[in-house]
C-alpha cells in the first residue's frame, strides 16, 4: 500500500524507483527511456529486461530487501539497469564515484555494512550473466545488525566528504527523492516524455537523484553526456530535444565558452536548467541566457536536502542573478543565529532547513556525530543565508570557510564575487594559510583567462579598492594556477588547492 503525500499542490508517493519505472514500462515498452553517451538508444522493455535479469541474480545470491548493495556510478545502461535492479529486490542503492579513493573505499568497506558490490572494474568478482559489462561480488559474511525506521525506508545511500576525513553516508527514502523530482519538473513546466540531460556523476545522492531517479520515476529519457564535453552536451540536448537538466557552475562555465568562441552558435532548448554546488557570478547567468538560450535556475540544496529552493523560469534575470530561489513546496528555509534562535527575515545567520526531502539519517558509522537539529526540526546546513520578506533567499556564505585573520571574521565567497568581476579573471578561489602572528591570512588561487597577462597581487587588490571591497578583506597572497583542481562532481576541489597553496607559498 502506497502513502500518498501533499504540500503547496504538490502531490507525491513513497512508490519505489522500480514501482515507477515498471508501471511506465508496461503502459508504453517501446518507449524511448535512455540514451548513452555513445549514441545507443534503449527502450524501456530493453532496460527493463536487463534490471529483471539482474535482479534474478541478486536473489540467487541471497540479496534480501533493506540490504545495502554498493554500486559504481559509471554512466552506462548497465548500470542504470542495475539500480532499477536493486530497487526491484527491495535493497538499498548506495551508488559511489569510480575514482572514489582508496581510504575512503576502505572506510566503506568496514562500515558500510553492504552485503554486495555490483561494478565493471572489479576484476575478481563474477560477471552477471547476459548483461554486459557488470560483475557482482559478494561479501563473505552478512552482518546482522538491527534496524531502525530509517533503516526500513532507506532506497538510497549517498555519499559526501565528513570533517573528520571519513565521507558520510547520507540515507535517503523514495518518498524524499520523489517529491524532489516531481518539484523540480513542475518548476521546468515539463511535459510527458521530455528528455533530460544527464552530465552529472552518477555517485553521489543528488547525482543519481537528479539524472537516474528523475528519468525512470517520472518517464524522462535520459541523455547521458560522458566524459564531459560542453559542445558534445550542446549537440545531445539539441538532438534529443532535451528540456531540462542539471550542472555545476564549471559545466555552464564552459558551454558558454563554446558560445563565446563560435563553437557554437544555436539556441539550446532547454526549459531551464538548475544549477547548483558552488557559486557563480551574474554575468554567467546574462551570458548563458543570452549567447545559448538557456534560463540557467540557481538551486540551493545538498546532499542532506537535495533540492530545496530554487530560483524559476519566470523569475527576471536579475531575479535569477541575485538571487538562490524560493524554497520548494513545503519546505521551509531560514535564517538562525550562533544560540540557534531562528532570525528575523533580512538577517544574515546560519541556514536551517526542514522539509519532505530531508534524509533520514547519516548511516552509522559515517557521520552520525556530526548531525545537527535545532530543537523544532531544522537541519542545521553550514551555508549562511539571507531570507528575504517576500521568501526568496540568498546564500552568501559557508561558516566553515570563514578566514579568521586576527580575530576578524572574511568570507572567502563575498571577496570571490569580487574578484570574478575583474574581466582577467576566469575563476578564482579564496583560502585560509596559517600565520604566525595573525592565525590566519587570505590567499586568492587564481586562473586567467587566455590572452591577459598574468597579474600581480597589487593588480588584484587595485581591482578591489576601486570596487570599494574592504581592505581588511584583501587576499595578502596569491597563486596562479594554469588549472583550477575539480571533485569528481565538478566542483573547485578547494582542500586540495588550499594545500598545493600553502606548500607552494612555504608556509607549511
């Protein structure tokens, strides 16, 4: 039996991602369900009888429902049809990135508490028969382990990095991921059967929310674009028709360059896209609706929540530019101070959440200490917002970014806008190195774009002054990098670069 949910007109279920799909399969099998990067077309009836087949081995092997079962988030129909698979047997998805690193891995292994592993780079394990590509291993002992309520409503299990270097398993229900879908199609005004496009890694909650979840739950068919290649993701959304989708600022980043440069010159036909993960400056957003046609929404959400608020496709372009959206049907965003006493509207403080696409826990093990509630219910995210009266929000901080230099408290996303509106600049980020004195000082790591001479700090600081960006706010480093350092979710690795900056500085 189905519960059945509702917020705001917006009426959703706790059917799983299978229920969904294989409904859809029956009432239209020959209907188009994915596309791969390669070109090769899949109806539903096709995926479906490969899920069913690897499903029957899944319960060969003695795979039960609320198992966990580890699957390597390779953007291949394969794969894909082995988490429609998991779902059909009642498991739990925990979908990974492939370069997912070795002690991480490690971790995962000795507390994940998964009964198997479905990949195509495990060498040892055993191949599914009659599907290409995917072998399946099994753990040698099952370990039995009571279960909670989140436990029985988990479908999927995603991980994001913790602070204490060990990732967090971030546990999510049907009922979560299909409220996001439904809120973000009814934001593009989708119609039955409009494509998608999927550039996003596949090994992370919102990564597989956002493409797998999105596509099969609701009858989108997926476009998948791997490796990424802005021109490559322009020609399949324009092939496909595709009219929604969603990237990280560096995926629009380098679609508007394709524009910039003539690689390419058609409008796209997107609805809109949701973009999220990090910042990203006004003029991207003028320059992608302008030079592509594409009405990019800024998204404000994460791996906890995954799609929270949301700018619209009838917003204005300043609206857009300004602005990190309205919260979703029956969600609530706001505003809370360091006693988390929630804030009136206007005031900048820590932002809480609370709403129907809230996890349901971190998994044992993997980030339970570091869950944060206010006493009504307010998922405590680490981002600082401003909730404005008419109940758009605005993000315009991370409270563990803040740079500490000598007591004074600097923002490295307000001192990055700044920087990013000087037309050198391509992308740049700003970090905390240590001083002896201070504690701490600002380092600005910076890339320039091709045909500008490379600067000097007293360029950047110039730039500053005259924007009026205060001097106890100034970068007193620099470093310039041919490259900027990306997750595998296309996000500015910021860890790993602050690091590279402090050795190459000497300041380690």
């Amino acid at each position: 039996m189905l519960t059945t949910f509702a917020a705001d007109g917006l009426t959703w279920t706790d059917a799983s991602l299978w229920q969904q799909f294989n409904a859809a399969h029956e009432a239209s099998p020959d209907a188009l369900a994915l596309v791969e990067a390669d070109g090769r077309c899949w109806s539903r009836a096709e995926l479906h009888l490969a899920a069913t087949e690897i499903a029957q081995e899944l319960q060969r092997s003695g795979v039960r429902a609320h198992d966990r079962i580890m699957l390597e988030g390779t953007k291949t129909a394969p794969t894909i049809a082995a988490a429609l698979a998991i779902s059909c047997v009642g498991a739990v998805i925990c979908p990974f990135t492939p370069d997912l690193g070795t002690a991480e891995r490690q971790v995962l292994e000795e507390r994940l508490g998964h009964i198997a592993l479905i990949s195509g780079s495990e060498a040892q394990a055993q191949p599914i028969p009659g599907v290409r590509d995917l072998r399946l291993s099994l753990r040698r002992q099952r370990e039995l382990r009571p279960l909670d309520d989140a436990d029985t409503a988990a479908a999927l299990i995603g991980f994001t990095s913790g602070t204490t270097g060990v990732p967090k398993g971030v546990m999510h229900s049907s009922a979560a991921m299909n409220y996001t879908v439904l809120a973000c199609e009814r934001i593009a005004s989708l119609e039955a059967n409009d494509s998608i496009i999927g550039v996003v890694p596949l090994g992370s909650a919102p990564g597989f929310t956002f493409t797998v979840h999105f596509s099969l739950a609701l009858g989108h068919p997926l476009v998948i674009v791997d490796p990424w290649d802005a021109r490559r993701a322009l020609q399949m959304m324009e092939q496909y028709s595709c009219r929604w989708g969603i990237c990280v600022p560096t995926h629009l980043v380098a679609m508007v360059e394709c524009a910039k440069t003539g690689h390419w010159t058609s409008r796209s036909p997107l609805r809109a896209l949701a973009v999220g993960g990090s910042s990203m400056t006004a003029e991207l957003i003028a320059d992608a609706e302008h030079l592509l046609g594409i009405r990019a929404l800024r998204m404000f959400g994460m791996s906890e929540c995954m799609g929270h608020a949301s700018t619209l496709p009838t917003d204005s372009l300043e609206r857009r530019q300004r602005s990190d959206g309205t919260p979703f049907p029956g969600t609530r965003d706001e505003a809370f101070d360091p006693e988390l006493k929630m804030l009136a509207r206007g005031a900048r403080g820590q932002a809480g959440v609370k709403g129907p696409s809230l996890f349901l826990k971190y998994c044992e093990g993997l980030g339970g200490d570091e869950y944060r509630l206010t006493e009504d219910g307010y998922y405590l995210t680490g981002d600082e917002i401003i909730c404005g009266a008419d109940n758009y929000l605005k993000v315009v901080g991370r409270l563990k970014d803040q740079i500490i230099r000598g007591g004074y408290n600097i923002d490295p996303a307000e001192v990055e806008a700044a920087l990013q509106r000087h037309p050198a600049i391509e992308t740049a980020i700003v970090v905390a190195v240590p001083h002896a004195r201070l504690g701490e000082q600002a380092c600005a790591i910076c890339r320039f774009r091709d045909g500008y001479q490379t600067m000097q700090l007293s360029d950047l600081t110039d730039h500053l002054a005259v924007i009026g960006l205060s001097k106890k706010k100034w970068p007193e480093h620099l470093v310039v990098v041919e490259e900027m350092i990306y997750t595998a979710t296309g996000k500015l690795n910021k860890k790993l670069m602050q690091k590279s900056a402090i050795a190459s500085l000497g300041l380690g």
